[in-house]
C-alpha cells in the first residue's frame, strides 16, 4: 500500500563534484548564502562557504563534512533558487532566507554569517530554518508514501508543521548534525504519525484509516451493501489509531492482535 519509509532521504544538500561555483563563496553575505544552497559543491559546503566552527558543530571536522556531502545518487542542493534580505553590523551578518523552487520551497529561517579575513562565510543556521526545511521535505516524503488517492493535502501539512515545531531545539540540531536517531524522532514519526492522523484522509478520518475502510468495502471482503455500511462503521468507531497503524505496520506471516480484532469485527458484519 505504501512505499517504504526510511531515513535514506537528505535533508541538507548532499555534494557532488568540486564543480564550478566554488568562486561563488567570494563577495557579499547574499552570494555567500546563495551558492550555499544552489551548490552541489563538495568543497564550497565544506570548506569556502562556510566557517570552520560552523563545519564543528555540523558534522564534527571538515572530513566529516566530506563524507557527509559526498557524491551519491541523490545529490542535490537544497533549493535551485533563494530569496533573502541580509542586515550587516561590522563582521557579522544575519540573513533572512525562503528557498524557491524544488520540494523545499517556501522554507524560510535565519542563517548567520561571519567575515573572516575580508571572506563572508556562513557561521550557524538557525533552528527555525532546520525546522522550516525538514516540514517541506517531510511533506514531500509524506505524499510519496501516501501513493494512493485520498490524502488531504492542506491538513498534511499542518499535521507536520505541528510536530516538527513541537521537538526542542536540542533534536532537531542533532537530526541537523545526522544523528539517525534523531532523524528518526523529528522524519519518520512525523511520517506515520501525520498519515495516521485524523483529518489526512477522505471523510475526516485518517489518510490510513481512509486506505483501510476503502480496501475492506472496495474488495477485501465480499459484503452487501448492508454488510458494507457496517463495515465503514466499525473502522471508523470501533478500532483505534494504535490498531490502525499495527495493522498497517504488519507482518503479513504473522499478523497482529489488530488485525486480527479488524477481522473479526468485519466477519461480524456479515453475520
């Protein structure tokens, strides 16, 4: 029903040859940040855009830099274009940026930079930008697993902006910094939980449960029209989101007590 969820998707812009825009990391703080984010650039993400505390904190030393933002088949930057107003005082700047284009778009937050000698380099960016970029990603992520009709869009996205904003600044910079764990605290909770949450699917009910009453009334089960009434009444009132979600997560060799209960209540239908 669903394509598989994982952690394998980047969330921050992964490298790909020291190609042309590296020269782009010279000049003013808005060029900085825009080959920042444009740039599949290995050595600009890891050495000339940016500063050695900020490549610290991110990745650990600039040979973590480098295996992270390594070649692979995803590479990509995080957004083709940006848009940003930057206010300067002495060697510090602070730019305010929303990428435009591609699955990111719309993410707005605050990236710092430092001057350090004559050269503009970014020094932090701000948990509101990590937050911002990791709810257009894990939308995208979320509507390719939703790969059947019926998932509600417009409520997806609140659901994701909700808990993405609801995790403390500690995780989500550790999910910044790669923590898998962490990732998979503020992505793939994020999936399941918002595809399980009601007002995702058709009906006002969860984009799962959705899924779940159309298989049964639409071909699972042969049932009259009786039976079927019956049958999208029980899913909708008499099984719960925790046994929505086991069902879903099943093993098909050996199911579980929900499936198994979602059985029954329909056979019960048919009675």
């Amino acid at each position: 029903m669903f394509a598989a969820i994982g952690l394998a998707f980047a969330l921050q812009a992964c490298g790909a040859a020291d190609d042309a825009g590296d020269d782009a990391s010279a000049g003013t703080p808005e060029r900085v940040v825009r080959a920042w984010a444009t740039t599949r650039s290995v050595r600009l993400r890891c050495e000339r855009a940016v500063t050695a505390r900020y490549v610290r904190a991110t990745y650990g030393s600039r040979q973590g830099c480098r295996r992270r933002e390594a070649p692979s088949p995803h590479s990509r930057p995080l957004a083709p274009r940006v848009r940003q107003s930057v206010v300067v005082r002495g060697a510090t700047a602070s730019a305010n940026v929303e990428l435009a284009g591609g699955t990111l778009a719309g993410a707005r937050g605050t990236i710092r930079l430092a001057r350090q000698g004559g050269t503009w380099r970014i020094d932090d960016v701000g948990t509101d930008f990590m937050r911002a970029v990791y709810s257009r990603n894990t939308l995208h992520q979320l509507q390719l697993t939703a790969n059947e009709p019926g998932l509600r869009v417009g409520a997806a996205r609140r659901c994701v902006d909700a808990k993405i904003g609801a995790h403390n600044d500690r995780l989500v910079r550790a999910a910044w910094r790669g923590s898998e764990a962490a990732g998979r605290t503020v992505i793939d909770q994020t999936l399941l939980g918002c595809l399980n949450a009601p007002g995702t699917g058709s009906g006002g009910v969860s984009y799962l449960r959705g899924r779940l009453i159309e298989g049964v009334v639409d071909g699972e089960f042969e049932l009259t029209a009786a039976e079927q009434a019956c049958a999208d009444r029980v899913l909708r009132v008499r099984v719960s989101d925790r046994e929505v979600l086991e069902h879903v997560q099943r093993d098909r060799s050996s199911p579980p007590p929900a499936t198994v209960r979602i059985a029954r209540l329909i056979a019960g239908c048919k009675r």
